[in-house]
C-alpha cells in the first residue's frame, strides 16, 4: 500500500541545498515508510501488551519503549534528510489507519475464536 501511494503522489525528497541530506535516496518521498511501519508494527505491539500484560512495572516500561520508537523514527527521518515534515506526518496517519484496521481485524478474529 505505501509503495502505491508513493508511486500516486511522486513527491520527491529533500535535496542539499534546502536541508542537511545525510543519505542520498532516489525514491518518492511521501509517505515515509519508515514511519509507516513503526506505527503499524510497533503500535500492534503497544495494544497486545495493553491486551495480554498485567498492569505493572513491566507495562508500562514496555509502553515507553515501544512509544518511544514510534514517536523518534519521525523525528530521525526528518533530522536526516530523508523526508520532509509533511511525509512524516502522512506516514503517521497511514499507519494509524492501518493500525486501527489491524486492531479491529484482532479483535473480531479474538472475540469469534472465544465461542
């Protein structure tokens, strides 16, 4: 899905003279797939723990370190070069629909398997 939203918009990423580029890529920029993932992998993995861990020390360092990876890799791909504000924040939202229909598709599947 990222990569036909990348084809559709085309958007291109950031060049020297504009920001600091640190790695030189040649694919679209918009959404950022990075960000993409770790919204939809890492935010599933936020919600099992919710899910299937006691509330406790345990959680809840498990929730600021899983938060913490979703919320800096979009900082990181800005602070690189590598996209630009709006890519991340596009990413954000993808992501957070993904993982919302991820969630849903877990949560139908989980309450038919309990009959």
């Amino acid at each position: 899905m990222n990569v036909l939203v990348k084809f559709l918009v085309g958007r291109p990423r950031p060049v020297e003279p504009l920001v600091n580029v640190t790695t030189r890529v040649t694919r679209e920029s918009f959404p950022s797939g990075h960000v993409v993932f770790f919204v939809e992998f890492f935010g599933f993995l936020l919600f099992l723990t919710y899910v299937l861990s006691r509330p406790g020390a345990f959680r809840r360092a498990t929730y600021a370190v899983l938060g913490a990876l979703v919320l800096l890799v979009g900082v990181s791909r800005v602070y690189l070069g590598a996209h630009w504000p709006s890519d991340v924040v596009g990413a954000y939202f993808a992501g957070g629909v993904w993982l919302m229909l991820t969630i849903e598709i877990y949560r139908r599947l989980k309450w038919r398997g309990s009959d």
